[in-house]
C-alpha cells in the first residue's frame, strides 16, 4: 500500500505535505522523553512488517499495523509511520519521496485516529484490552485502504480500477491484522501493561 512517484497529481502530493507536516510537527510537540525506546520499537515493527509483500492478483498486499501502532505510541504514531515510510522509499525504493507526504497522511491519519479510540475503549482487563486492540488494528487498516482509494481517483479515472481492486485485496489484510492486533496487546497487557499507556496521548 504504498503510492509510487508520479501517480498524484502535484497539487494532491503538495497537500500531503503540507499535512504530513502539520502532523509530524503535532507529534514533535506532544512527544515524552520516555517514549523514545517504544517508538524507536514501534517504528522498526512497522518498516519491517510492511517490506514483506504478498502478490495478490494485479496488486499485492502487506500488513499495514496502523491500528497498532496508534494504540501504543499515541500521537506519536504519525512520527513513527511517517519514520518508517521515509526510510523505505529512501532505501527500498518503496513509494518514493515525492508521494511521501500522501502515503504518511494514509497511514498516519488511521493511526491517530486508532490511537485516540483504544485510549478510550480499552477497559481495565486483560480481555477488554486485547478486544479493543484487535478492533483498532483492524479498523486502521479499513481506514487506511479508504484513504488510498480516495488518493487514487484523484489520479483520474485510469486509476478507480486499481482503486477498487487495491481495497478489495485488502480485505484479509484486515482479518489478519485483527488477530495479530489482538494478540500483540493481550501478550502487553500480561508482561507489560505500561506499555499500552502513552504519554503522547492526553487523558
């Protein structure tokens, strides 16, 4: 799910940017010193897990891990994605630099809104909490998918068919991501439940 140079239009790649900025400068302001070793964690999860790309008919897919993300490092989410998508176009080629701001407003945007949820929808208990990670994970990958849709048609009608078939191929990615969501965070809530509590998040 990452958007190749070239395919948004300039005005549409400047606008993401311009967000990007905003967001990343949001995250800046909001960020804890002691947060540093999670996200440092978080954003290697993230470049990680979303190098390995399975074919998928004329797509593929990969996992995304907004959802999860944004659970555990709150608003300093969209730093880490924003990290993490940096260091893959730079070095993998994967997106590209031009069309960096579009795809970390994609996957950032899912993120905050996912970190902001589970803050409040996690509960005190070990089942709540892994319920609602499973559910943020696999909301910020339905989010994410729209956004790409949306990106796309701004490209013209040669693109509503990948549109379409880039959120259709995403569709077990969201189951996936579900279960792995759930898991990661009942697997937190009994080694380590501080882990789920950022400080980038505001009560």
């Amino acid at each position: 799910m990452h958007i190749a140079d070239g395919v948004l239009p300039f005005s549409i790649a400047t606008a993401g940017y311009a967000l990007t900025v905003g967001g990343v400068g949001i995250s800046l302001r909001m960020l804890h010193n002691d947060d540093l070793p999670k996200i440092a964690v978080a954003t290697a999860s993230f470049f990680v897990a979303s190098l390995v790309h399975l074919p998928l008919g004329p797509t593929s897919v990969h996992l995304l891990l907004p959802g999860i993300v944004g659970a555990l490092l709150g608003s300093a989410a969209f730093l880490s994605i924003t990290i993490g998508l940096f260091l893959q176009s730079l070095l993998f080629q994967f997106g590209g630099l031009t069309a960096l701001g579009a795809n970390a407003l994609m996957m950032g945007t899912p993120a905050l809104i996912c970190g902001w949820l589970f803050r409040r929808i996690r509960g005190q208990t070990r089942t709540s909490n892994a319920i609602a990670g499973a559910m943020v994970s696999g909301l910020g990958t339905v989010l994410a998918a729209c956004i790409l849709a949306v990106l796309l048609m701004t490209a013209g009608e040669d693109f509503w068919g990948v549109a379409k078939v880039a959120v259709l191929a995403h569709i077990p990615v969201v189951a996936v991501e579900t279960l792995v969501g759930g898991g990661i965070v009942s697997f937190l809530y009994q080694v380590k439940p501080e882990l789920l509590i950022s400080r980038t998040v505001p009560g």
